[in-house]
C-alpha cells in the first residue's frame, strides 16, 4: 500500500518508504533513494521530512555539508 500511495505523491506515505531506505527496513539500507523520497516529501509539506531533510545537510549525511538549507 505505501508504493502505491508513495506514488500518488501522499507525503505521508513519501516518509514512510523513506524511512525504509533510510532504516534498512526490508530492504538494503541505500541513503539515494532515502535521500530522494526526503526531498519529495518535503517539497509537499511534510514536517518530519522537512526536518530529517535539514539533519541531513546539516550533519553531511549523504550530501555535501551545509548548514544553510539546513536552517529553512
């Protein structure tokens, strides 16, 4: 169900696989499809994703560190 609903771009379902990728949960842990699903969620209004999103740039996980994305 989450796929599904993760492709009709329903943020909290966005989130959810994120975390998969993002735990290894089920799947290989792979922080580009994390990363990814991050920013689509976000983009949608997400609150976590938006958060888990700025940790991310803030701590240089899987991208480049960067405080100022990190910070809006």
């Amino acid at each position: 169900m989450v796929p599904g609903t993760a492709n009709a771009g329903h943020p909290g379902a966005l989130f959810a696989l994120t975390l998969t990728f993002d735990n290894g949960e089920g799947v290989t842990r792979d922080i580009d499809p994390a990363l990814a699903f991050y920013r689509d969620a976000a983009v949608l209004g997400h609150g976590g994703a938006t958060a888990s999103l700025g940790a991310f740039f803030h701590k240089g996980k899987g991208v480049p560190q960067d405080r100022a994305p990190a910070s809006h």
